[in-house]
C-alpha cells in the first residue's frame, strides 16, 4: 500500500507494506513513481507472487477471492490494462509541469494563472516546432492508470527501469503520465501480444461532463455484477455504502 506522507493513521496497519516517503499531487510525476516503488518493494516481499494488481483507495472488489484467483490462473499469460493510441497526448510529457512542487487544483488564483501562462507559451512553442524537451524515441501508449500485470511483465518493466534510468528521469515534471509511463513500456515490448486491452475494472463516465469517474452507488449493482470485472471505481465511504454492502453479500 502507497499512502501520500501526508497520512499517518495507516503507518500502524498489520499484514501492510506501507511506503509513504514522497508527497503526491494530482497528475504530477510522483504518482507513477510510487507506483513504481510499489512495485520494487512487493516484489522483494513477496518473491513467490504470480500477479499484480494495482488498485487505489477508492476501488472495490466485485468478485469473491476465489473467483479472482481462478480467472488470473486460468490467465496466468496474459496481462490485462486498457490502452488508446493519441497523437496529441504529446501535451502531457513535451511540456515541463511543476505538479510535484505545487498543488495546482489548490493553490492561490494568482499563482495558477501564472502556471497556466508558462504551460501555454511552452504550447505554443511546441506548435511551432520549438521543443524545450527530448523528443522521446518510441511510440507512446495511454490507457487507464489501473491494471493487473503477471511477473513476467513486472520483472521486465523493473529490468528496463533499472537499464534505462533516463526513461524515467524524463518523465519528471509531466502532466498525468501514469496512464502513460507503464503502457509505453510494456507496449514497445515483446510481451505486446501477451496484452489484453481491458482492465477488467468497471468505471463509470457517463454524463457528467466533468472528466472524472462517477462515484458509484447501490443503483451501479446489477452493472457491476453483469459486467466482466474483478474492482469497481470509484467507491466513497457515505456515498457508497450500500452498493459495498450489496458487494460484500455476493457468493
């Protein structure tokens, strides 16, 4: 489990691994960087693991264990993450972003149209073909920021890390590169065709205009149990307690 420093009441949690070492903002880069850790410290300890998922706070089981173990033993080759190819994602990692060093979506009006100026002309520098960043030399991938990965393509993404460290150096100071980091890596490799272009989670974006995933309630049952998923998203204490209830009585 990654919790943001910022959060103390985990830190005494049983049977956890907690790292809380850096301090995450919104879009910025450190979100896949814990991931990333994440996954460096699951692997060392847990050796014997089969498979990864990667889920957030606000993510909920839609399965019963068995029925998870049973689907990803069946599965034990393939590797499920939804992806899209976009040639204007370019936005996200060719401008320099200071979300690591500013909480954006709250900061002082002043200081964000100061921000949203200097991202705007290095906008329209890039569209004048002036780059103030390396160009990257491969095909990006984008898809959703959570996934379910066997070792193999877990042990590759920490052996490519660990042979080309400026990969991730250059994803520093970006903007939502963790629907992008780990895609592109898997999708430039051999394990491509082992790729399962769903994530097996059910999400909801239906009408609301507002670019984010509806929070789910009772009213989301019947869907979610139909639905080929193993988690749902997102799940808000208060908000969500009856669909969780539901959740928790399936068999």
């Amino acid at each position: 489990m990654y919790a943001d420093k910022s959060v103390e009441a985990l830190k005494n949690m049983n049977n956890s691994l907690i790292i809380s070492d850096l301090k995450i903002n919104w879009g910025g880069a450190n979100q896949f960087y814990a991931t990333l850790k994440l996954i460096e410290c699951s692997v060392a300890k847990w050796p014997f693991a089969e498979y990864f998922h990667f889920i957030s706070g606000q993510d909920f089981p839609t399965k019963r264990n068995r029925d998870l173990d049973r689907f990803f033993d069946e599965n034990k080759h393939r590797n499920f993450l939804s992806v899209t190819t976009n040639p204007h994602l370019n936005y996200r990692y060719d401008i320099y972003y200071p979300r690591d060093l500013i909480n954006t979506r709250n900061c002082p009006k002043p200081l964000g149209l100061l921000i949203n100026a200097c991202i705007f002309f290095q906008q329209k520098l890039l569209d004048c073909g002036i780059r103030l960043r390396k160009k990257l030399p491969f095909k990006v991938f984008k898809g959703s920021s959570w996934w379910s990965l066997n070792r193999a393509a877990i042990d590759y993404i920490l052996r490519f890390i660990k042979e080309h460290p400026s990969y991730s150096k250059r994803f520093k100071y970006t903007n939502c590169c963790d629907e992008i980091f780990f895609h592109t890596i898997l999708f430039n490799s051999s394990l491509k065709d082992t790729i399962v272009e769903d994530d097996l989670r059910y999400i909801d974006w239906t009408d609301n205009g507002r670019g984010f995933p509806n929070v789910l309630d009772e009213s989301d049952f019947e869907k979610i149990k139909a639905g080929n998923n193993f988690f749902c998203r997102k799940v808000i204490s208060g908000k969500s307690n009856g669909l969780q209830s539901l959740l928790e009585q399936i068999d």
